[in-house]
C-alpha cells in the first residue's frame, strides 16, 4: 500500500520529461539475443560487481555450457572458475546451479514469466524477477537498484526508505510506457552523471528537480 507522502509532486508530462531526455544522452541496452534464462543468469551474476565484470562472466559461463541442462550437470567448482571475474564467485556458482536444477525439476526448463514464481527461486528477490521480466520476456516491470532507488529519491519522484518502497510507488505514478526504459537509463544516468558520491550537476538536465542540487545553491 503506497503512503500519499510517498509520491513527489510529479506531473506525467515531468516523467517523460525525464525518461526522454535520458533518451537523448544514453542509448538504452536490450538482450534480444538472450534467452530468458541467459537473463536470469546473467541478473544473478550482476548483483555486487561491475557490468563489465557481469558481461565477462556470462560471456565465460556460455562459452563452455551453452544450455540449462549443461549447467546444471557441470560442477559448482567449475562454474565458479568461469564467473569468477563477477565476484561472490563460489556463492553465485552454487546459486546458479541450484536454480538451474530447480528449472529443470519443477518448470520443465521453463524460466517463469510472473514475478510471483520468480521469487520463488532461491536468490531471486524483486529486482533480480524484474529484470527477467523487462530483459527476458520485454514485459512491463520496474526493476528498482541502488540507482533507480537514489535517482528517484533524489529527483523528488518519490519519498522512500527502501527499494521495495521505491517500486512499488513508482508502479502507482508512472505511466506503463515508461516502466520498460526506466531502469536500464537510470542505471547509466547513475553510473555516469548521478553518483552516489559527487553527483555530476554540471552534466545534469535535471538540477531544476535535483533536491541535493537544490540544497546545496540555498
């Protein structure tokens, strides 16, 4: 249930404001050539590390076991040799392939297209669900990390304590058209202008919204 003192004062036009105009600066990243499953996989290499350390590792893990029924064969030592550059390399290895098997015994190799069973998964939480559901299957979903949760707040399009909170507000506010573009731009406006320690506000087309930037010029 969403608190009214949750929601910023955003009018719609203010969100796709927003959304077109990291448009313009960021070309947004899709996995069409992924398969639901390379997008599981790949979500739960990500979580704690770098993109690039994430590509690097799922780029390794498929070019020696290119299907679930492979990773789910081969030995957790070996996963973890192939993902290490993603960090966590031995937990996610046994996570990968407890999931993989999960697939295969109770979905019929089949990666669910419902949050609802993805979260079922051992280590697979809102954001990890959402990202399949936005990468994998190009269903409306808004998947909130540290960047869509500190953006948003920062932005003033919501007043939240946690990620949970953050999406399940913006859900309310934003329209649908949105919810596909919304993590993928915000990351990259995270990673790159918006940052957790000196945001670049030189470089930002939002500091007319920023309440950190507006703070700090009172």
């Amino acid at each position: 249930m969403v608190d009214k003192s949750q929601i910023g004062d955003y009018t719609t036009d203010d969100m796709y404001f927003i959304v077109d105009s990291l448009e313009e600066i960021f070309t947004r990243r899709t996995f069409e050539d992924s398969t639901p499953y390379e997008v599981l996989v790949r979500t739960i290499l990500s979580q704690r590390t770098r993109d690039e350390n994430t590509d690097k590792a799922t780029e390794n893990l498929f070019s020696v076991y290119h299907t679930m029924e492979e990773v789910a064969d081969a030995p957790v030592e070996e996963i973890a040799k192939l993902v290490k550059q993603a960090g966590f390399y031995n937990v996610k290895a046994a996570r990968i392939k407890e999931v993989s098997n999960i697939l295969l015994e109770e979905y019929e190799g089949i990666v669910p297209d419902t949050i609802d069973e993805l979260i079922k998964l051992p280590g697979v939480g809102r954001k990890t669900a959402n990202c399949v559901l936005v990468f994998g299957f190009q269903k409306d979903a808004i998947p909130v990390d540290v960047h869509v949760h500190r953006i948003s707040n920062r932005l003033g399009l919501v007043h939240t304590k946690e990620p949970e909170e953050t999406e399940q507000v913006l859900r309310q506010i934003l329209p649908q058209d949105l919810w596909l573009p919304l993590n993928d731009l915000m990351v990259q406006f995270g990673q790159n202008i918006c940052k957790p320690i000196n945001p670049q506000h030189d470089e930002c087309p939002f500091t007319e919204y920023c309440l950190e930037y507006l703070e700090g010029i009172e």
